[in-house]
C-alpha cells in the first residue's frame, strides 16, 4: 500500500530521502557554490487553516462526496513548484468545497446539472499532477467549487483485439489501464513522465506528449474516438480509423483542459508490446553539431522511439555522464522486426556530425538506459526535496522548427542567466529535447537555482516570466506538452489569435452555457 | 497550352478518345451483358440559358471580375457525376453571377467585405474538383452569388530548407507548388487523384488524402500553420512542429470547408524526394484472406507508402489483371536508406495469408506500378466518357475499424446490387483499399452500371442513397477524403452528434455573422 502526498509528487513511501538524498543534494551543490540548503518540511493538513465547505452535497450525491480537509487541501493545488512551495508553507487558498467521486457517466452528469442550477464552478480532476494551475480553484468570484475526482472510472471496458483498440475510463491512471492491457498482450505505449500519477481523461485534455520522441507517442495521435458529458449533454465520436468528414470532433476536445466537457471514455489506439530492440548512446563535442545530427535523423524516415539529446548540464544532473558537446540516447524498437540496421544508419548520421559511440556492449546499453528511465521518473520527486531545500526547480518546454533553434537556444539561456543575474542567486539551465519532429525539436528547460525560502516564489515568478517572454518572442511555444492551464495564460494569450480565441470562447457558450466548467484556462470567460 | 474542360474533368486535350476509350468500352461491355451505350455531347456552353448576373462588381473590385458564361457555367458545378451529367444536358441552373479572382490577400478582405455589406454568398472555389457539391450554389435563398476563384495565389512564398518547411499560396494547383519544390530537391508528396486539378487550399478545407496508404498521406499531417482570412478578420497560427497549447487552431479549419473562412496561405512540411524504393505485387486466392495480410502489414510498423489491395473486379477494369482474391500493391519508399529488408518482411507477412508474389522482376514491378499510376490519373477522365455513354459511374469512400471490415463489404456489396436490381440494371461493384491504418481500412467502391439516360440521375440518387445508409449503418464514415460538402450531408448529420454541429455553427457565428460563406456544407445555417 502506498499514500499519496498531500503537498508534492506521488506517493509518501517514494520520497528521496536517505544516500538518494545525499547524493542528489552533493551533485547539485558542485554547481550553486556550497550554498547552504536548508531543509524545510510540509505542516500536517489537519493544521492547516481550511475555510468550511460553503455548499453541502445533495442527498442523492452524498455517497461521491468527501469534505475531509485532508482531502481538499490536496486537490487545492496541482504538482507545480509553485504549488510545492505553498504546500510546504501551509499556504493553501483553494480548496474546493467538496471533492466529489462519481462512479459512472450518470453520476457526472448528476453532478453537473447540480452544479449549473446552484453556480458551482466544477474543476474536473484526473490524476491532479497539472503543473500549470490546471486544477487549481484560482477565481476571483465567491462561488463555491467542486473538484470533480475520475478516479473511480478506472477501467478498460471492451476490448478489440483485430483493430486493437480499446474502450477506456477517462479516469485510469497509466499503470491501471497499462496493467489492464497486458493480459491482451498489448499496450498504449504512451508514458508522460507524470505516468504513475495522471490519466487518460487528463493526457487527452492537455493534449500529452509520451515518452518516445518521435511518430506514435502523442495521445492525439492515439484518439480513434471520444466521449465526453458536457453541462447540455453527452456528445461521441464515430469509432474509426480515419475521416475527412469535417473538422474533427475529437481534435476540438483535445487540448480542451475541461473548459467544455468532461471526458468519460476513448477508444484509443492500441500497440503489441516490442519485442525487437536497439539502442546506444552518442557523445558530441559541439551541443549545436549534435542538434544538426539530430535534425538529420529527425528528417530521415527512421523515427527512432529515443532520440534524447542531453545537453552537457542535463548528462551531468540526471545521467551523472560528461560530455563536451551533450549525449544523444538513441533507441528504436518494434514489436515485428529487427532494429539494428535503423540504428546503424543512425549512427551512421551521427558521425557525420562528430558523433561517438560511448557505449557499445548490450549490457552498457540497457544499463543506460534504464540508468535514464529511473532518473526520469525521479526527476519530479527529486524536485520536491530540492524545493524542501529552499532550491528554485523549474521546468520549461516548447518547441520550435529548426531554422530557430540555435536562436531560441541562445535566447533561453541568457534570459535564464540575466534572470538569475537580477536576482543574485546562483543556478545553472539545462536542456534536453524530449521530442523531435522532422521540422523542428522539442526543448526542454530546467533551473536549478539557489532560491531563497521567504523570495522562492517571487523568483521563480521572475525566472519564469523571463524565460517564457524569450519562447515566445523567439517563435517557440509556451507549452509543447505540459497544457495552458492559468499559469502560461500570458504566453499562450500573445501566441494565440483573438479570433481563435473568441471561436473557442463561443464553442464553450454552447456546451458550457453557464460557464461552470474550469474557468480561467485557455481564456478568460 | 490545355484549356480546362467546363464541363467534364481535366483538360479537354486529354479526354479519352480513340483507342484508349475503343478498349474501355469493350473492357466494362464484357460485364454489361453488351448493352448498347450511346454516347451524348456536351452542349456549347454559349448555348445554355444562363440568367444574366444580379449583381456587378464595385470599381475597385472590377479588374479581379469575370462574367462571361463560360466562366459562370465552368463554376456552376464540381465535378461529381451529377454535375457531369448535368453539364452533358445543359441543366446549369446554379451559375454564380460572378467570379472572382484576387491577386492578394487585400482583395480577398475587399471582395469578403463588399459581400458582406451586400449580402452576397459566397463560395470558395479552388480547383473546383469536388465530388460532393462543395463548390455549388444551390440555395433556396435569392441572395446573389460570387465564387471566389483562388487560382491567382499560387506561388510558394518562402522555403525554410533546414526544416524543410514552405509558406505556400493556397490557391497553387498540385504541379504548380511541387514545381516551384522541384529545384529545392523536396516534395509536398501529398498526390490525391485530383492532383492536377486541386488546390492546396482546397485540400486544406476538404482534409485531403493523398496517393500513400500510411504515415505521411494526409494533408492534415503536413501543417505546420495555417493563415485564414474570415469575414472579421485574420487568422494565422505561429509555426511550430507540435505544440500542446489549447486544442490546435489548424485542426478546427481543417475540413471546415470554405464555411468558416479562406485559406490564403499554409506553411507545410516538406519532404526530401524519394531515392529509394521497393516494390511487389502480390496475389490472394480469396479477398478476406487479402484484408488479413493487409491488417497485419497495417499493424506491423512497416508503414508502406503503397498497400492498395484491389478487389478482383477493380483489378481486372483498372488494372487489367486476373486473380480470384484480389492484388495488392505494396511499395516502399525513402529518401534515406534502402527499402528491400521492409519489403521482404511484407512478404513474409503476405504468405502467412496466402499471397503470392504475381511480379519479380524489377522491370515488371516498375510496368505494374506505372499501369497502375497511368491508370489512376486517367480515372476521372474514364469517368466522363462512360457519363457520357449513360454509364452510372460512382465512388464510394470510407473508412471502418478491423473488425467491422468484412460486414461492412457484404452489407455494401448486398446494398449495392440490390439498388441495381430494383432499378433492373446491370452493373458491377469494385473495391479497393485506398490507404490502411493499423486499426481499419479505408475501402473505395467503384458503381459500373449501364444507366438509362434519361432517369440517369434518379437512378443514381437510387444507388448513392441505398450504399450511404448502408455505410453509416455499418460503422463506416459518409467520407474518408471527398469531403461532406451539399451531397453527403444526410449521411453526415447522421454520424456526428448534434451537440458537435452547434459548436461548429457558433464558431461559424463567430467568424461569419452574416453567414455569407459557403451557407449548407457540413450544416444548416
């Protein structure tokens, strides 16, 4: 049995403590100058102050509903450092009233009709791991607030083995329905880093981007058909393969972040679990040659399911490896057919770019990689015990087409390092591209910065603002993966049209009349 | 120099004439039990009862003007056989009072914005290639109506070649914007059988698909941003090769139709051109059997360009070969590496099911492929002179999940032959695979059946009618890539929820309060 964390990510049992600690905490303290980090530790729920629910479930919801104060401080706030911090302090506003639990498509649609006829604002809650405000009650208004919680539509319900596709609850979380699968010898394939703690309803609402860098990883690319239960009603899409009969339906839910309905269920796309692999990591000397051996694979049909380049900070950090130029972790796999001629052309590409070999027996490749995948999974728990540690941990992804990237590159880096210049705190930025396309790659930013405790949250607020303003005005976006939610509103509103904008706004007018549904992602009411 | 034809497909220099038309009609005689086919001539178009236009240009707006009856019978209509025959009689009742042809985005605003201040429909017009009445006025209104003809913006702007990416004109026809692509050694590699004759803007609107049977065939796949100009104003999306910042902007102009806005340009992914290729084809001794190796080979991750399995009878009338189950087409292409080791596997794949190899010799692959291109581009054209001779010649596309395939064959195969059996007329049904995904197929039925002239119409309304239901009823799509436009609605409104066509209407509000654009595809006003 493990707890979930009421104030950071995942389970109490799983928290870095002990030599993981030790030795993340020495790593880190190369490149702050042995500032001093002080450890700080979250207060007890039950102390926190909490304001009375304002609203009392009706008698025939009361069996959904929980108003525990455990409870709704940890559905106050998402996994965000922001929302770490606060936690940490006992700094917890939002709470909904009442976090309710429906167990079936009529519960939720009871619910909401509750909700529409009293003014209650409905946050719809998957797996809770936003990182953008997503599932914060963050209004200016005085209504009351539900947290509507899909963790008990966890199930895959049907299952075709010929189209291999599967019906599944918008509500199970990726190791429920992965372990659902596996019995059938099949798997969705589709691992965000958030993947013990978020769902499938959550991964197509913020339009998720998996694990593997390139062709099938997206849950968009998954979707064959979408159910969802908005405020006027239930609306579903037609089982199929392919259509051109209109703008799609289920694109317009995509991305959607419960600003217009709740998703109950998809029939999602489903893979035989890979049996043939390839993999080996390359060493660069020049961060920018390696992008350039990167961009070649990404154009050359091979569409490896790894193609991470780490640039040398992020090798160092999260890979304890050194290279002048970055390491690239290259991986293909197949459930048919051998990969090793993908991979030798691959390396093959690589070289042309001063590309080395660093590893080459099958042992040392599985090592690394696996050294990779439990780094990775890691990374948010490391997170919230540098964050303990007074430490400013942020994360920013985007994307950009090629002909921008060493641009967009320079941009971020001095943006980060001005910002923590004005600040006066020492940190370093990392980067990694954590997807790739044929026409451009898919950055990812870290910070690990000396913060200090009582300033943490105006720093990060500074570091942020700065690195976000430079995506944007050198032509990246200001979430490739991690959705809208409130906190890159201002990205998202300077990269978006209004026009576009007032169309999404005129959609919710439809299916969210009364506007019940999570406002303030996407755009304001 | 070719002058386009008004009233049939194509150029009027390439019509099927001679030899070529002498071996069609003894080809399709062979399973018309030798009905007699009389062949009809179109009418001079200066000899139709074309109204006089209700509406002239303003000054400004004179020089982008045409009213001469040819031009307004030539966009009267698409290019679906109701239009042909149509043309044929001379029945031309929905000419539009105008066409109009901007040079620039400015004239497009001017010519949107003088409709609607007077209330003039309007209908975007690109190669006007459509099947399905996309391009037709045929309102119960009497507001006068101006087809916007894009044919002047055709020119590909700007070449990022890092990323392989084009800002390209939406009004550039296939072999215009792959030529000005042909220097820089890349390709769109998007070839729908309308090639010649299609827009990029128009297979934008209609969501095209193109010649491929996997991966990178959809028009769709390869936006990279898309600029609109609707009757309020513009609307552009930043460039960006993924982005999961609110649901995607392009995705809700894609198969919108002309209905909420004009195309005027698109940035899109490039291709390198293929140096590569590997290629088979394959015979089946029974056509379900055929399905199953296509499933698997759709399911392996080998991702062929070409895999068109051909039904015996579309075999022997497009192709001219014999075989009890049906051919498949397989070929393998990249710019990158060889294709051989796919191929091989395919193969295996095929035998596993029965297939055998019909072609060794790379000669004889290269003849097979070519019939079958040659035969391809010539269908439309095929289509016109069988029109001609009171031929009832349509298409049937579509798209269903593995599992429903071989219902969904019988059940159109039954409606097929039953509709021409209540009509007392002999015919054929053909199928082929157009493009396969891993999780279903998407079947195209050919109707070849000896009409009567002059209930030509109603018997194909007949036919259309009968095959529709029973694609909708048998879990398939109205379309998979003709696009929705006037003719496949009733089948359409029938397979999307009512919820989702509201949500359409109020962008459709948002962006066209006047409802001037393209009023009655995809939904009621």
């Amino acid at each position: 049995m493990t707890t979930r964390s009421w104030w950071g990510w995942g389970n109490v049992e799983h928290r870095v403590v002990g030599a993981e600690r030790d030795k993340l905490l020495s790593r880190v303290a190369q490149f702050l100058d042995n500032t001093e980090l002080v450890e700080h530790t979250a207060p007890n729920p039950h102390d926190l102050k909490i304001e009375p629910p304002r609203i009392s479930p009706p008698p025939l919801l009361r069996h959904l509903a929980s108003t525990s104060v455990a409870d709704r401080a940890g559905h106050a706030h998402g996994k965000a450092y922001r929302d770490v911090i606060r936690n940490l302090r006992g700094h917890v506003k939002s709470s909904p009233d009442l976090v309710m639990r429906p167990e079936n498509e009529s519960d939720i649609v009871a619910v909401l009709d509750w909700c529409a006829d009293r003014s209650i604002t409905v946050i719809p809650y998957g797996g809770g791991s936003s990182v953008v405000g997503g599932v914060e009650a963050r209004f200016d208004d005085n209504r009351p607030v539900l947290s509507l919680d899909m963790e008990r539509l966890n199930r895959v319900i049907e299952l075709d083995r010929t189209s291999r596709a599967a019906r599944i609850q918008g509500g199970a979380l990726g190791p429920e329905l992965e372990n659902q699968l596996r019995d059938h010898g099949l798997t969705l394939r589709h691992f965000p880093q958030s993947f013990e703690f978020s769902t499938l309803g959550g991964w197509l609402a913020t339009r998720a981007g998996g694990h593997y860098a390139m062709g099938g990883t997206h849950i968009d690319d998954f979707v064959e058909s979408m159910r969802v239960v908005t405020p006027v009603g239930v609306t579903e899409s037609r089982r199929l393969p392919g259509s051109g009969a209109g703008p799609s339906h289920d694109r317009m839910f995509l991305g959607s972040e419960g600003t217009l309905g709740i998703i109950t269920e998809a029939w999602m796309r489903l893979q035989d679990r890979p049996q043939f692999r390839a993999g080996c990591s390359v060493g660069f000397a020049d961060f920018m040659e390696a992008g350039q051996a990167v961009r070649a694979i990404s154009q050359s049909g091979l569409n490896p399911s790894n193609c991470r380049l780490l640039d040398p900070m992020e090798a160092f950090i999260n890979a304890g490896s050194t290279s002048a130029g970055g390491v690239l972790v290259l991986g293909f796999e197949s459930a048919d057919h051998p990969q090793d001629e993908k991979l030798r052309r691959a390396l093959e590409i690589c070289r042309d770019f001063g590309g080395t070999t660093t590893h080459d027996s099958a042992q040392e490749q599985t090592a690394s990689a696996d050294t990779w995948k439990s780094s990775f999974l890691r990374m948010p728990y490391q997170r919230d015990v540098l964050a303990a540690h007074s430490m400013i941990v942020e994360t920013f992804e985007t994307a950009c087409t090629w002909d921008r990237w060493p641009a967009l590159y320079q941009a971020v880096s001095a943006a980060a390092y001005q910002a923590m210049a004005d600040l006066k705190i020492t940190g370093v930025l990392t980067c990694r591209f954590t997807h790739v396309y044929p026409d451009g790659p898919a950055p990812y930013f870290g910070i690990y910065a000396a913060g200090h405790w009582d300033e943490a949250l105006g720093q990060w607020d500074h570091i942020k603002a700065a690195v976000s303003a430079s995506l944007i005005t050198h032509s990246g976006t200001i979430t490739h993966h991690h959705a809208v939610g409130r906190d890159h509103r201002p990205g998202y509103d300077l990269q978006r049209t209004d026009l576009f904008a007032d169309s999404l706004r005129a959609v919710k007018s439809t299916l969210d009349p009364k506007g019940i549904l999570n406002p303030g992602v996407l755009f304001d009411a």
